[in-house]
C-alpha cells in the first residue's frame, strides 16, 4: 500500500499528516508504529489522519501516538491541521469545525498566518480525567518506585499529571515520567508535565507524553501547565500593567474598538466591579459576627454581598471556579487595584456617564484627608499596630502567599511570621511578659 504523506512540526512537536479524504487509508496498530519509527521509518511523536466528518463539522481529525494507540486531543497537531488543510486547498475556511475523539473543537487560521486553538474548558473532577481518587482535590500524591510525587491532575481533552519542579533540567523526566504515565491510578494512561516557573510571567516546561516519550513541545500540556500555574497561585489569571490597564479599560472588543459605547460599557463595568470589591473590604470585617452569633453574642448583621465578592475566583484548594459567571477576568479575584480605584474614581466615572458629550477632564473637588500618613505609619509601626489590637475580639490569624521562588532572600517569609508570631500574643488568655 502506497500512501501521500506530508511531514511536518509545531514547536519541534513533528507529525505523519495522511489525507484520508483523497486516498483510501487503513492502518493497523503495527504499521502506525512502523511510521513513527525514527530508525526504520519516517520517524513522528503522533500520526494524524484528515477524514471527512461524520456530523456537522468540517473535517474529521485522528490522533496516534509512536506506539500506534489512539488519543483524544494534540495542540500541537490541530495547528498543524489547520495549516494542511488550508495549504492543499481541501477549505477557504479561517475558522474551522473538526471533529475529535475528545469532541469538537474549532481552530482559526488567523489574519497574520498564525493558528490558534481553544483547547476547552479544564476538567478537575477525576472521573472526567480519568483519575482514581475518593474526591477532587487540588493536587494528590502518586506513589512512583517507593517514592511520593505530588501532582495536579487536569484534562484539557487528554489526561494531564503536572508537577511543580525546581529545576527542569534535572527532573527525571525520562525515568520518572515513563512510570508516572502508566501509573494505575490513570485508566487510560497520562502524560506527565514537569513545571519550572522563573516568575509569573515565564515557565519551562518539559512532557513525557503518553505513547511518544519525551517530545520538544505540547500544546495541551502547556495549557494544563498554566492552568495548574494559575491555581497554585504561581501565575496570574489576568496579567495587565501600566498603560496596558488604562487602554484595557477603554477600549473595546475587536468589534467596536475604540468606539465610545464601548468604553462607556467598559467604564459601567468598571463602576460595578469596583463597588463590589468595595463592599468586600466591608464584609471581610465582619466575617466573625457569625461566631459571635453562635457563641451568644449580639449579632448586627452580616454583609453577604461583601462576602460573596470576597469569594470570587478560583476555589482553593479545589480551583473550582466561585462567581465568575463564565467571565476569566474574574478568575484571579477583586484585587487590590479595583477598590482603592472604586474609593476615589466612581464618583468621577458616574458624573462622566451622566454627561455622555462632554470631554474627559480631571476631577476637581477635593475628597479630604482621611488616609493622609496612614500607609507610612503602617510601614513604620507594623507590630506596634498589631499589638494595639489586643482587647479585640481577634478570632485568628491567615499567613498566605509566602512562596520561597520569590521570597529569596528570606525576609518576606521572615516579616510574615513575626506579624503572625505578634497577632497570635493579642489572643484572648495568651500571656505575654
């Protein structure tokens, strides 16, 4: 049997691509290894077939591995789909319907020659992976050769076991990663991530993926990579700064962009995001009012709209998305940024709304002193603040994001445990000399 192939790569990920739709193709188990070969044949990480589709879609696309199995989905592979297709005339289509083992997915060819694929919706939940474990949780320890790995475990259409390393250069990749991939506790076998973060902008990655062994690249590996990232709170969600903040705010979609509806409706978000987080400074201190409730104290009310936004984002430890209601901007939560911004622009922005035709100006009025000196004697005076909190109802104490890859020196980590050493003396019964 003779057959047309074309080879190509996406980041060094290399692929057999065959038009099933022009030429009759029928290989078995053994012969899709033969090509995959690298000594005695064409030599690929994954064979991909083009079919024609058995639905609604455009095409038909069929993913195996260099050990002959069929798998659901390649990031990687749908790029260099969308670039066969398109370069042997089989569509004039930009936007593209295609059918997976793993579901429909849609690809673009975009206007500057790049492609790009939305990979899904991450899956957590262990049966979606599939993965045995009792529950979700947010990472889980595989015992691998007498060993305990921690891993996150995440489908983005394939199974995907990722772990945060020190240095990728020295993870065992080659021997760790074969066990990790046949591991019992993944069904239908996983590939297994191994993630090095140089800040929150920047990983390094490398996969031992299922069937292939190591490859150069994976596109569904480094989305399970970012998201594992995002969730263990090593990667922003949303990364915007400096003048980039300004002009996200407005302009608009691709649509309408720089049109002003569109930066009066970005400036009417803004006006309700900002409230929100505004109404989460009051909630958070009131969250001890139900223990007071149930001890027999007088309650006064709660705020449960101020509580609410205070959920917002990313369920930890599960990463379950709370009150997003589908937007990803949500997924990293109200910061900072938005409430000082709502403390002292809604008034402004409102005043705008109200006069649509008038131009931009600076606001005038002054809104007092209020905070003056305030962040420089918190700065000054840290434990001093905190002792003068004792005789409160002080419940208890959370040190959070203290994570040694950007605490090098010590002295955050350092800080934060003599402020939580300093709160927990204020507690009722604790004696101090």
């Amino acid at each position: 049997m003779k057959l047309k192939f074309t080879k190509m790569q996406g980041l060094g990920n290399d692929f057999v691509v065959i038009d099933a739709v022009s030429q009759s193709v029928s290989l078995t188990p053994a012969q899709l290894r033969l090509l995959a070969d690298r000594h005695f044949g064409i030599g690929c990480d994954q064979i991909l077939l083009v079919e024609k589709a058995e639905g609604d879609a455009d095409f038909r696309y069929r993913i195996y591995n260099a050990d002959g199995g069929e798998v659901e989905q390649c990031g990687n592979g749908a790029r260099c789909f969308v670039r066969y297709v398109h370069d042997r005339g089989m569509t004039r289509k930009n936007e593209i319907r295609v059918e997976t083992v793993g579901g429909l997915i849609i690809p673009r060819l975009e206007t500057n020659g790049e492609v790009t694929v939305n990979m899904g919706t991450p899956k957590f939940e262990p049966q979606e992976i599939p993965f045995i474990a009792e529950k979700r949780a947010m990472t889980y320890v595989l015992d691998v050769d007498g060993r305990q790995v921690e891993i996150s475990a995440v489908s983005l259409g394939n199974p995907h076991a990722v772990q945060v390393v020190a240095d990728v250069d020295c993870a065992p990749v080659l021997t760790e990663g074969a066990l990790i991939e046949h591991h019992p506790r993944f069904p239908q076998r996983v590939n297994a991530g191994y993630m090095q973060v140089l800040d929150r902008a920047h990983i390094r990655l490398r996969v031992y993926e299922r069937g292939a062994g190591e490859t150069l690249a994976c596109g569904t590996g480094a989305c399970a990579a970012v998201v594992t990232g995002i969730l263990f709170g090593l990667a922003p969600a949303l990364s915007v700064t400096g003048p980039a903040l300004f002009g996200s705010l407005h302009q608009g979609s691709r649509s309408i962009a720089g049109s002003r509806p569109s930066r009066w409706m970005r400036s009417g978000l803004v006006v309700v995001e900002v409230g929100l987080a505004a109404q989460e400074a009051l909630g958070a201190g009131r969250q001890h009012e139900g223990e007071r409730q149930r001890t027999g104290g007088l309650h006064r009310g709660g705020n449960p709209l101020g509580l609410l936004v205070a959920s917002a984002g990313l369920d930890n430890p599960a990463g379950f998305p709370r009150f997003t209601f589908g937007n990803a901007e949500l997924a990293g939560g109200l910061t900072l940024i938005p409430i000082m911004i709502g403390m002292f622009a809604v008034s402004e922005i409102i005043r705008n709304v109200a006069a649509m035709d008038q131009p931009w100006e600076m606001a005038q009025a002054k809104i007092g002193n209020v905070f003056t000196g305030m962040w420089t004697l918190t700065k000054r005076y840290p434990l001093q603040i905190v002792r003068g909190c004792r005789g409160l109802n002080l419940v208890g104490a959370d040190l959070v994001e203290v994570s040694p890859p950007y605490d090098p020196s010590g002295n955050t980590a350092l800080l934060g445990a003599n402020l939580l050493y300093e709160m927990l003396c204020v507690l009722p019964g604790v004696t101090s000399r």
